[in-house]
C-alpha cells in the first residue's frame, strides 16, 4: 500500500487519478477506476449536458469527479451547478482561468483540482483556493502547453512547501506505469494523473481501431500540434496545443495550418468520418508519449493494480 | 551509497556524469566532478583544438572524458584521435549520426557514450555500438529535441532490456537535485548527465552575471529556440533547437527568425559582445528548465554531495 496524503484525502487505495479526458472518459471508466480504489473522472470538457448527464447515470452513482475545461465551462457556468447537485468527489478544472468557479465548489464542499502546466498558474490556482495542484507536463496526451513534467512537478512542490503547505500535488503527463508513479513521488508529487494508460483500458469510450494505433504506436510518434483543433473547428486559446497521434493527416497539415483553414469544410468533414469510423489514417488518436510504453488494453482496474504493483516492487529496491 | 551500473563500469563514488557543456565545461570543472567521485567531462564541442588541449592541461591529467558535437566533429575528424591520445575516461557523442566515429573509439578501448534524442536515434546508437545511452529530454538546458525525460528514459530501458541489456542507460534533461536523481532510477536509468546545476558550479567557465540571471529564474522562463544559433552564425541540422533563458533579444525574434537574419551581422556583434560582458538582457544563458531548482553557485564537489544525500534520502523513505 501505497499511502500519501492523496490517498488520504479521499481515502483512496491507491494515489492514482483518473484524468477527466474529452469524450473518452465516460462513466463506465470513471466508475471502474474509483471501485477499484482509484479515483474516477468523467471527462465533463466542453460541456454537453446532456452528455455529462448520461455518464453520471451510467457510473451508477459511484463516487466519481467531473473535469471540465476551464475557458469552454466560463461559456456555460450554469454545467458547474448541475454537476455540483450530483455531489461529485471532487471538481477537476484545467485550460483557463478557475478564479469564477472556485468559491462555487468550494460552497458545495466539493475539492477543487485545478491542473496547471506553468509555475506562473499553479501560484495563481494556489492563489484562488485549489485544494490540489495537478502539474501537467507537456508529454501529455491531449491538450497542455510546453514545460515538463521532470521539472514542473519539483518546482512546483518547492512553491507550496513554502507558500500553501497544505495543498496537495499531483504529478500529469508521461505517468503510465509503476516507473512513473515512483518517479513522481521521488519528484515531490502526493499522486499521479494516469490519462492516456486509461485511454486504452476496456471501459473508456474509444474506437477500438484507434486503440490499436495506440498500442502500436511509440513516444517519437506523437506531436503536439493545433491541427486537431482547427479541424474541429473548436477556438482553443492560442497557448494550448494537443498531443496526438501523428498520421498522414497530422503530416500534411500541421506545418501548414493556413493550408488546412482553406479547405477547413472539406477537412473537417472527412476528419470526423474518421474519426467515427476509426480511421486512423485521417483522425487522430489524442495519446501522450506514454504511449511507447503500454502495448494492450486492459480493464482499468487490472491497470491500477499492475501500476501499483510495478511501484511497489521498485519502492520495496534497497537501492542504497 | 548509491551502486548502479555505471558506478560499476567507471568504479565511480556517484551514478553521475558532467555534460560536457559547449564553452562551459573546460578543465578545471571535469576534473572536479571527477575527483569528487562523478565522472567530469571538458566540452569539446564544435572542436577548437587548442581550447581542448588547455582544457585537457588545466584537468591535470584527472580522469575525465570529452564530448563532442557529432555533426562538428564530422568536419574535423582528426580531433578525435588527438583527444584519443589522451586516454580520455569516455568519448561522449551527441547531435548527429555517431557511426563514423564508434570504431575508433572502440579500437582505443575508450567507452562510447552516445547521447540520443528520440527512441529512433537509440535504436541506432546501439545498433552501432554504443555502451551507454544517454535519454536527453526536451528540458534540458542547450541543444536538444521534443521529447520528454520522462517517457524516453523508460522507453529506452524497455528497448535495451528487449534488444541490449549489457548497454547502460543514463537520463539527461532536468536533472539537478536528489530528486531527479531518484525520480531517473525509478524510470530505469543506470545514472543521470547533469547539465545545468554544474553549469551554475564555481568551476564552470560562464560569466558571472549570466550565473546571476540563471539562479534567479524559474523554470517557465526558459524557452527553446533557434535564435541563439542564428545569432553566433553557427548552421545547426534543423531537428535540433537550444533551451537558453528568455531575454529581450529572445523575445524580439524568436517569432521573427527571418527579421533576425536580415539584421544578422549588427545584431550578432551585440549578441557576441554581450556575451562577453554578461549581459544576460541581450545573450542567453543555455540552461534548462531545472534552473527553477536551483538558487546559488556552488563548487562541484558540493553539488555531487548534494545531490546524492537528498537521493539517498528520499530512497531510504518507508513509502509502503
């Protein structure tokens, strides 16, 4: 067993989070992590109702958290209450500003993760009321920004040891494995966010012919590019890009975005096909470096069990 | 007492190597981390051949190793024989195509260390003969490449199990402190190459004031760029780009390479001559993300010390 104060705090098994990944982390996901002893996200994002509402029904009401992304929840502030009446374990916001939705959460008593991928954000997240600093480097999958997990985890744990003890850490991006779970503790970290690693477990709602791009896929093969967004026609603010999967869609575009913007109707139009369709040719499979490492999918509860034991093993090494 | 690997094959006090810094790391630093149980290098970069030899003087004849700029050395291949001469401890490779060179080196019993930027250039260093591996990550001060420490130390050590398990292992890129150093052993590393933190040592050859700027920055100021090769007119294969420390000139061209080169020479007579005086506003430092973990300058063996308590100290925790 494995006990920090993350464990601690919501009385965890395990100090292992779930990330709150657009689309992919429905309910099922979420729940099966937080039955096993982790804890679950659903993947809240841009914000469907209707959506969010269909994934708490489908966790069964388990304790489960919801994610959303920060600037796109500002568009629709009334989600953080309909999502508050749900009682989650906790509220995970990322991308943005939080400072207009802390005091909300926190009048629910729900504790406010604010993932942050500069020191400059997480003193300002500190500064606002985060109950848990989330330092997301940029190996991540998915949407992040440029410093690096090795650097911003310490960095960050040197800050609120001498700014805001009481706040916790957790440690984002390239953590899939028990390596990496040691490896954050070692950086200062109280626990880790496991995206990509759930990304390909059994309950996360995936194509299956993307995870199979994934799987075969190593760390040299992802790219963190604004292709994915711009063909989604979704305005991300400029700072952010995504880590994805590269394809011959990723290569064609992605050192000519104003190439892409115009055929934009065209290309998103067949990028999404694929993206229902599976096509991993044309959409993109949203993975992290991590992806060298994990070569199966998994139920996400075999996943926990296989990253704590592989930590165990290298924490139990008399090393000295 | 940290045993691993490398302190095996070097009969070493510390799994810890000096990059051999381009200008920075001469003699005198080498010769320090050596003698304090480290294995120094003098930085033999682009291959000035009388700066080495008084580099190789002023190291005393202390066992120390020499790196070089594998694309500079291509241009002046009789370098390598004269530094072989020396019976350098290692010859350490980084940046471009090492096949030219390993035979050589082996032919003169000399170890081979080469430093490789994606799991791909691993791949092929092995394939050519490489005893150890160095897994530079994305945050490493200087020249370098995308990827992240994180996941590219242990996606190299999931390919040197499979594939060469006698060749060694070691994580550059963020490493300055015991916690990087433990947080590198939990991802499979043998050791870690430390760049910056020696960079900030009494024995390196930087101007004061650049030390100044360096020790009071955080690690968001940091950034990757072309802009400082440009400037020194020094024509670098496009894949790589160095991490140096923001400035007023960063910011000025970073987004305008093409403005930089049309003022190229005026603007790189300011840069040259700001070097010299330590004027951290116009020339940069080439340090890494880890420059937000550190915040003095201290002699290399101190800085050995340091690193390996606080390792030996978070190993030695009970986490179960």
């Amino acid at each position: 067993m494995i006990t920090t104060r993350l464990t601690e705090k919501f009385g965890l098994k395990y100090p292992i989070i779930q990330a709150p990944m657009a689309f992919a982390a429905g309910g099922k996901l979420a729940a099966a992590v937080s039955n096993a002893g982790g804890l679950g996200f659903i993947g809240g994002a841009y914000g469907d109702a209707n959506w969010i509402s269909e994934q708490f029904e489908a966790a069964g009401n388990q304790n489960v958290g919801c994610g959303f992304i920060t600037w796109a929840l500002k568009n629709q502030p009334y989600l953080l209450d309909q999502v508050l009446e749900r009682k989650p374990e906790a509220l995970f916001l990322s991308f943005g500003n939080p400072a207009p939705f802390v005091d909300a959460i926190k009048l629910a008593n729900v504790p406010v993760i604010c993932q942050i991928q500069t020191l400059r954000d997480a003193k300002h997240a500190i500064d606002v009321g985060a109950d848990i600093i989330v330092a997301q480097g940029s190996e991540a999958g998915g949407h992040g920004e440029k410093r690096a997990t090795f650097t911003l985890v310490p960095e960050v744990a040197d800050y609120i040891a001498r700014n805001a003890p009481d706040t916790l850490l957790c440690a984002a991006g390239g953590i899939g494995d028990g390596r990496g779970l040691a490896a954050a503790l070692m950086l200062g970290a109280d626990g880790v966010l496991v995206g990509s690693r759930f990304w390909a477990s059994d309950e996360a709602l995936v194509h299956p012919k993307m995870l199979q791009a994934a799987i075969h896929a190593n760390g040299d093969e992802t790219l963190r590019t604004t292709v994915v967004d711009i063909v989604r026609k979704i305005d991300w603010p400029d700072r952010y890009n995504a880590r994805i999967l590269k394809n011959d869609f990723a290569d064609r575009w992605h050192d000519d975005v104003d190439g892409l913007k115009t055929h934009i109707d065209e290309e998103s139009e067949k990028w999404c096909a694929a993206l229902d369709a599976g096509d991993n040719s044309i959409a993109n499979a949203f993975v992290g470096e991590v992806a060298g490492l994990f070569h199966d999918i998994k139920p996400a509860a075999e996943l926990l069990d296989d990253i704590v034991s592989e930590a165990e093993g290298l924490l139990h090494i008399d090393w000295l």
